[in-house]
C-alpha cells in the first residue's frame, strides 16, 4: 500500500512516499511564498521518481507549518506528532527530541512512543536556523560551511546576545576586534545551544536525545548541544525528513483501519491540481501550470 | 467610500446569556462615578484588594473604580494601545505591568486635558479621584504604580493597604491566623481614621456592616455557580466566568449584583439538569491560569470549535472563596474583622490542599491541584505573562506539579493581559493542536492508574 507524508515547513519542504515500512521516493526543496502551487509540484515530481500514478497512493498527511496548504491531503497532522513518529521509528531507544527548524525550535519527549511533553520556542528567531542565515549573511559564509569552520575554533568569541538584531551588531563587533570568523561561529554555535538547552531543559531531559531539522545537518550546532548537555546526541542520516517520514507513518496506519471503499470514496474527492492562493482557478478556466 | 474605522476584536461570543448581559457591570461602575462626580460625590482609583479596603470607602459614600478592569476593557475593545504607547513615550519599561501602564497613559491624558475625561475614552474613561486605593495583595509593582501616578495626579493621597501572605508552613504555626487578623483590622483602623480625615466624615459602621452580609451572599452565591461547573459536559466555560465574574469581584455589595447572579446561577443549573454543555462538542476540559488574554478571549471560543476544548476552570484570583464556616463569623461584630477574616480566607483556603500534596504557595498553585480533581480537568493552559511576575512565577510549577502528582499536563502559551503586540494566537493554536494528543496519552495514563477521571 503506497501512503505519503509531505512535510511544508517554513523554509524547507519534504515529502516522503512509502510502501509498507519501504521509503519509495524522498525529497527534499525549499517552501517559497506559495503552498499550494508547491505542495503539487512536489507530490507530482515525488510521484514520478518512484513511477507512481496519484491514485495509487492511499492516502496522505501533510504536517508542518503550511500543513492546511496541501489540498490533496486527507488529513492534517501536528508537526510535533509527526517528527516524534518519524524519530521513534528510526530511533525507538529516543526519549527526546530537539528539532531546529527554519523558524522554530521545538523540544519534544517521547515515552512508549507516545508524545508526553513538548516546548516550542517563542517570537523569537534565537535557536532556528533564521538566526545563523542572518549570521551567514554577515559573515559572508555558506550556511553549509558555518559547522565545520566553527569546529576549527581554539577560542570561542563571546556572543551574549541572542536577539538576532543585537547578536548581528556584536558580531559585526567582534570583527572589528579581530576576532577570526571561526571563533564567532563557534562563539553563536554555544550561545544557541545554550538557550536551546534552557528551552529544552524545562522538559527534563532525558537520554537517548535525537537531533533533527535543518540545525541537525550543521554539526557545528549539534557538538555544541553535545557539549551543552554533556553526552553524544543521535542524529538521523537525514534529520530533514523526520517529519515527513513520520507524516507517513502515520499514513500507512489510517488507511490500514479504513475498508476499500472507504479508501476509494476518500480517493474520488481528490484532486491534484495546481490551485494557488493567487489565483484561484474557476471552473472552465485554465488551470496554472 | 467610507473609511472603516471600526477595531477588529477577538471578543468572545460567551455561551451564556447572563454572560452576554455581564457587560453592563463594568459600564456601570464608570458611567456611575462620573456621574457622581458631576453631583459633587468623591471618587477613588481601587486596586482589587480582594474586599479589603472596598466596602469602608464605599460606605464612606465613595465611588470607586478599579484601574484593573479599566485596562482589561481598553484591552477587550481593542483601544489600550494608545495609552500603552503614552507610557512606553513617558518612560516606563514595556515590561511593567499591563495594567499599570494602561492606567498611567491614561492619566497622563487626563492631566493634559485639565483633568476633564478626554473625548473618546473607551467605556466614559475613569473620572478624577480624590484617593488612590493601593493593595499589597499578590504583586510588588502595585506599591510603585500608583505612586507612579503621583505624576500625573500630584494632589491625590495614595493608601496603601497590606496583608500578610504567609506561605503554607507559617499557615500552621500556632497563632498564626490570630496575628494576621490582628494586623490586618489594625490596618483597616487606621484606614478608617485616614478616610475619615479625608471625607471630613464618620464611618457608618452600620452600612458599613449592611453591605458585608450583602456581599457575602452574593459571594456564595457565586460560590454555587462554581460549583455546579463542575458537571460534565461544562455547563459555563472560562470565556462566560471572566464576564460573569465583575459582579462578585468587584460590586458584591450591590443588590444588583446579587440578582444578577440569582439569574446566572439559574441559566447555568438548567443547563446541568438537562445534561447540555457550553460547548456542543466537549471532548477536553481544561483549566486556565492565571490572567487572560483580555484582547483576545476569543481565542478560547476558537479552542472549543476546533478541538473541542472546553476552559472548566479558570483564574484562582477571580474566585469567589468557598463561604466562610458559620463558627468563623459566630459573635463577630466588628464589621472590620468580618472583613479581615473575609481576606485572609479568601488567600489561605487552599492551604490544606496545599499540604496533603506537600506543595506551596496555597494561593496561584494549590488550587488548581484540587480542581483538576473536582472539575476532572485534562490539560492546564498556563499563560505566562511577560509583565506580571505574580501571575507568572508559579506557573511552571503548577504545570509540573499538576503533571506529576495528578498526571494533567500542560500547554504553555505566552501573552499579555493588555499588551496585543505580545500575543500570537496562531502560534497559540500550533501548540494547543499538538498539545491535545498528550492530552489523550495522560487521559489513558490516568485511566490506568484507577484515576477518576
């Protein structure tokens, strides 16, 4: 039975299209302005790597941010439900979560597989991947590279602030006191894991921790974290996906509690269509795309 | 076309038509001292002090009005900006209370307007006091607002009245309620004396004692209406209570208020006899703490739509206490004491709940451990305040107390009770969506645990 998860995050988004237990197609590409438009072109491009029609797909789950904007879905889900599934499954052993996405931060626990707590950061960019693409910019450095240079640091620049107006100002500071590039990466890497750790701390945190999002691909953040809490944190081969993967699994297990018919009435009212908010096609006009 | 200048509001719809009419209240304490204003009668600016200084001014023949539901109505229409933006201008920190900094802009406007009501204040705007009534109950950045607003009103006294709020083991000590009775009605004496220098007149014990037994009916009263919320499905949810409550809270000495609530006890009591809940689909009951979202209380209407979540208890603070037992009041003449003992009842009742889970403060904490229990609560909804440290510091506590000793989670979704610019309902959804799967997992917790609920 082939189910899919799509994933619209705020910056990033993914969806992953499965067969029982077996991921058939996985991808991967930034949200822009418009969901919908988007959420086709990914379903349709996700369908076609794995040669696949849309009405051989059972059902599907949107979760994340832009969730409500994926008209084909047959249901919605919380992304926090959806990371927690994702992670469980890759990694039973995990007790909690610390995902850094595009625009937030979320700390989640797990207990049996069940969601039993979780905190998300507040009106504030510290701790989200916004916060080092705005540092990116000022350091004149690829997102990629920030991780790998700051481990290079041997003396941290002191960051003390995490409003990202005012971290900018103090980086643009700690240049102009010579302070290499590498230490204020390594210096912003420790300012945010340290109020991603306030944050999550308020959980209780207990091991096995999984990092996943956007900030688990900068290894810079996650040694940091690792520093922070004090023990080795575990991190998916691709910690992107966890949502998506859980939207999936959660799925594959609805659809196996509805009868055929069920499925296929839920089957006939879909529609992949390119709609847009922008431009809403009537009927008998020319669909976009 | 016309320009619409109308301000968009997050009202909520209230479930109750008692509710709906609460409004009148609040109206009612502002159009009535400007109207007495104009007949020459002294008005007084009144924190809540939770009955302690109220009825002596009032039976002294002084109208009052109550800065704190003055900023929560600027809030609900939508119109404290303004003033808040004056006070932020004026000096003080955007992380001073709501209230006070509602009050404080407003103020300044009233000084600039020679002391006449601008033109356009929401609700008839507050009118000119004579006496500041400032009440160390519950928050330290009361002492410093109304001196604060010596600035704007140089000629007005300020009195403050004090209490002491003893923690859950001082409650216990020997003497313990005796010393703080005595201390508390030699406060009120000494109010007594300074209004009655003030106002050039005698207190009128005798009113004074008139209004107490009304009060404390109509706080019973009240009290009832509490109880019968306790029904499942809810038949009165949090966006009714904060309407329904400025009745008791603030004018319990009114007959009117008491007939108000003869009528609100029994459109809640029909509800319940016939099974019909405030909410057509309650499938979570959840409790609110401490002070709401005034801006945006339909939020809460919002939360029941989408997920079905009925508010069953809300807002230590704004309870009725239970009624005193008969043996407290028993021989108890000095209305001053009735009022003393009015107070510290109202502060230290949850004590005893407060020690059987071995927990503390009594006031902001405990309370909420026995309502869980009698209001079979699934979720607690803690709304931190980034302005008011009282309503705020216990809030972590509270959910991880109710977390572990009763096995009710909790959703943290911060706000302000004046200050619009801080609230995010959208991302106050995301959380309360996710929130609600623990809300089953602990649900299923419980029921494993041969919890009753």
């Amino acid at each position: 039975m082939f189910v899919a998860g799509i994933d619209i995050g705020s910056t990033i988004t993914k969806i992953v299209i499965s067969n029982g237990m077996e991921v058939r197609a996985a991808m991967i590409t930034p949200t822009g302005p418009e969901h919908r438009r988007l959420a086709f072109r990914v379903m349709d491009d996700a369908l076609a790597s794995c040669f696949l029609s849309f009405n051989e797909v059972e059902y599907i789950v949107a979760t994340g941010y832009g969730r409500i904007n994926v008209p084909f879905a047959d249901q919605q889900v919380t992304e926090i439900t959806c990371h927690m599934r994702g992670v469980h499954c890759l990694f039973p052993e995990v007790r909690t979560i610390i995902d850094i996405g595009g625009q937030d931060s979320k700390g989640i626990k797990i207990k049996d597989g069940k969601q039993v707590d979780f905190i998300m950061n507040d009106k504030c960019a510290a701790g989200t991947g916004r916060f080092f693409e705005v540092m990116t910019d000022v350091l004149g450095v690829k997102l990629e590279e920030i991780g790998p240079m700051s481990l290079k640091s041997e003396k941290p620049a002191s960051i003390s602030s995490l409003c990202t107006v005012f971290a900018e100002q103090e980086v643009y500071l700690r240049l102009s006191e010579g302070a290499s590039v590498e230490d204020i990466l390594a210096g912003l890497h420790k300012a945010n894991a340290s109020r991603i750790h306030s944050m999550i701390g308020k959980l209780r945190i207990e091991r096995e921790v999984a990092m996943t999002g956007g900030g688990a691909k900068n290894i810079g953040l996650v040694k940091a974290m690792e520093d922070r809490i004090g023990f080795p944190i575990v991190v998916p081969p691709e910690p992107l996906i966890t949502g998506a993967l859980g939207a999936a699994l959660i799925a594959r297990e609805v659809a196996a509690r509805l009868t055929p018919d069920q499925l296929r009435e839920k089957k006939e009212k879909r529609r992949l269509e390119a709609v847009t908010f922008f431009d809403d096609p009537k009927p008998g006009k020319e669909r976009l795309l | 076309m016309e320009k619409d200048n109308s301000v968009k509001t997050m009202k909520s719809a209230k479930t109750l038509k008692t509710a709906r009419e609460a409004g009148y209240f609040g109206k009612k304490m502002l159009t009535d001292a400007i109207k007495a204003q104009e007949e020459g009668h002294p008005i007084g600016w009144s924190m809540v002090s939770w009955w302690q200084g109220d009825f002596i001014a009032k039976a002294m023949g002084m109208h009052l009005v109550y800065p704190e539901n003055y900023g929560a109505f600027c809030a609900a229409v939508r119109q404290a900006e303004p003033y808040l933006e004056i006070a932020d201008s004026e000096g003080f920190p955007n992380n001073l209370c709501g209230y006070a900094r509602n009050c404080l802009g407003f103020a300044k406007c009233l000084r600039d307007n020679n002391y006449v009501i601008p033109e356009g204040a929401p609700g008839g705007g507050l009118a000119r006091p004579v006496l500041m009534l400032a009440s160390g109950c519950a928050c330290d950045a009361r002492y410093k607002w109304f001196q604060s607003l010596g600035r704007y009103l140089n000629d007005v006294p300020v009195w403050n009245l004090e209490m002491p709020q003893t923690g859950v083991k001082e409650y216990y000590l020997p003497g313990n309620k005796e010393k703080n009775l005595r201390f508390i009605v030699a406060e009120l004496r000494e109010f007594v004396k300074f209004m009655e220098n003030l106002l050039k007149k005698k207190l009128d014990y005798d009113k004074l004692h008139a209004m107490l037994d009304q009060a404390l009916k109509t706080l019973n009263l009240a009290w009832q209406v509490d109880l019968l919320r306790r029904a499942v499905p809810s038949p009165m949810v949090s966006q009714d209570f904060w309407s329904v409550m400025i009745p008791h809270f603030y004018l319990p000495d009114d007959p009117e208020a008491y007939s108000f609530y003869e009528r609100v006890y029994a459109e809640v009591k029909e509800k319940v006899d016939n099974g019909i809940g405030a909410i057509p689909n309650e499938k979570y009951r959840m409790m609110f703490s401490e002070l709401p979202p005034w801006h945006s209380i339909g939020f809460f209407d919002e939360l029941a739509k989408r997920y079905g979540i009925a508010m069953v208890m809300e807002s230590w603070n704004y309870h009725a206490p239970t009624p005193m037992a008969e043996e407290e009041l028993h021989g108890i003449n000095d209305p001053l004491e009735i009022i003393a003992r009015l107070t510290y009842h109202k502060w230290m009742e949850h004590n005893t709940v407060a020690r059987e889970f071995d927990t503390a403060p009594g006031f902001f904490n405990a309370a909420y451990l026995r309502w869980a229990q009698e209001y079979k609560a699934d979720g607690f909804f803690a709304h931190p305040l980034l302005s008011c440290r009282p309503a705020t510091y216990t809030l972590m506590h509270t959910r991880n107390s109710l977390e572990e000793k009763l096995k009710v989670p909790g959703v943290v979704v911060p706000g302000d009770i004046i200050d619009l610019r801080v609230f995010n309902s959208d991302e106050g959804f995301s959380k309360v969506e996710a929130f609600v799967e623990t809300m089953d997992h602990y649900r299923e917790l419980r029921k494993e645990a041969g919890m009753a609920w």
